[in-house]
C-alpha cells in the first residue's frame, strides 16, 4: 500500500473523504501561495536545526517544549492549508503556549516541580492553576524581550478571537448567510480556500511560528547565534 494507493473502503464514509477533499485543498495551497509556503517550510527547517543543535544543553527541560511547540506547528500548518480556518488557531494558540511554558520553567526551575505533580492531588491542581495563569507568562515574556513579548501578547489574544475559544470572530469568519424571499438559509464552512480569511490565517501561522522560536531563542540566545537560528529569524520576520 502507497500514498497513492488508499486502503479498501477508502472514501466510501463522511470522515475518509473529508479527509480527501483537505488534502486537495493543501494541494491548493500549496501551488497558489508559494511564498507564504515558503516562508512557513523556512520556519520548519528552522525549527528542526534548532531542535538538532540543543544535545547536552543545560536547560534539556525546556526542550520537551520546543517540541510541542513545533509539533504545534506542524499541525497548524496542515489545518492551515487544508483550509479548516478556526481549528488552526486552537493549534496556534497551543505553540504559544508551549514556547511561554518553556520561558516560563526556564526562568523558574524550582516551579518544574509544581508542573509535574499537577496531577497527584487536588492541592497539587489548584497550586498550578493558581502559578501558571497565561497572563504571567507573557509579563515574563515582555520583561525578557519587550518587543516580543508584547507580539506574543498579541498573537495570541488572536488566536483566542479566532477559533481558540468559541467567540463571535471565530463563527463568523466561516459563517455564510443565504437571505432569500422565501427564507434564509446559513452555512458553515469547515474548508476555507482563496479567502481574506485563509490568507489570514496563513499569515498568522507564519507570525506565530515565528514568534515562538523567538521565544526559545531567549532561552537559547547562544546556540541559536551560533546554529544561525537567529539571523534567521530575523531574517524571517521581514514582511510579517
């Protein structure tokens, strides 16, 4: 069995060809915009050296989230292409989220305790709950790198509006309303292709790549000068 040859009953259920109709949509994407693509494929390649090039690192805990994040990514990345808008901001928000942990217990080695017996009592749940709120990890972000903490900030009060959490932008934006003289009808899209909405979602998937690699770089300021990480984040950056 290949790629190219799909198992017996393929497509013969809602879910498999669903399945179909997302991957022609990445095919889509992918031909028709080459250069945010590029620019997304350039994040990943990135990523990965940053990921190849921290054995033996003396902050090996933060690194578990380096991969999450870039997992994240990835995800993101497919739901992006495939054109399914709202789900890959849930993913977006995540990496950020992953890379403002890794910062976090970076910066706060005696709390990796805190976070691994999250789940050994009910007082050991509250602890965490009450330590790791999101707002405090990108006031640490901010007071490590004011700039990038305060894009983080942004990116991802964005993903929440739309798709993280059930708001009104994230209905909307797939939300199309039929008014006839006889009724009106509403449809929603689960795969978005060629609209403002995709190209935004696209571009945010490329801000938010990015801007979590930044954040490792805080943690990783002298390997990722020495891997070049950093001259290419910077270099990522222009245009986003």
């Amino acid at each position: 069995m290949t790629p190219s040859q799909p198992p017996a009953n393929w497509g013969n259920d809602e879910i498999s060809t669903f399945f179909d109709d997302a991957r022609s949509n990445e095919y889509a994407t992918f031909a028709n915009y080459q250069g945010e693509i590029r620019r997304l494929v350039d994040i990943d390649a990135w990523c990965r050296k940053a990921i190849d090039g921290l054995n033996h690192s003396n902050d090996w805990f933060a690194s578990f989230f380096l991969f999450r994040a870039h997992s994240n990514f990835l995800a993101a990345c497919r739901m992006t292409w495939s054109g399914q808008i709202p789900e890959c901001y849930a993913m977006l928000r995540s990496c950020l989220e992953n890379a403002l942990y890794g910062l976090y217990l970076a910066r706060n080695p005696n709390s990796r305790e805190t976070w691994l017996q999250r789940h050994d009592s009910d007082a050991h749940r509250r602890k965490v709950k009450v330590e790791f709120k999101i707002r405090t990890m990108l006031e640490l972000a901010k007071s490590v790198d004011t700039k990038e903490g305060d894009v983080a900030e942004l990116l991802y009060d964005r993903t929440i509006d739309y798709g993280a959490h059930p708001n009104e932008l994230a209905l909307m934006q797939v939300l199309k309303i039929d008014e006839r003289a006889e009724h009106v009808e509403f449809k929603m899209i689960y795969l978005e292709g060629g609209s403002i909405q995709h190209r935004l979602a696209l571009k945010t998937t490329a801000q938010v790549g990015v801007c979590s690699l930044s954040l490792f770089r805080s943690i990783y300021k002298h390997r990722f000068d020495i891997l070049g990480v950093t001259g290419a984040i910077d270099h990522i950056k222009n245009g986003l």
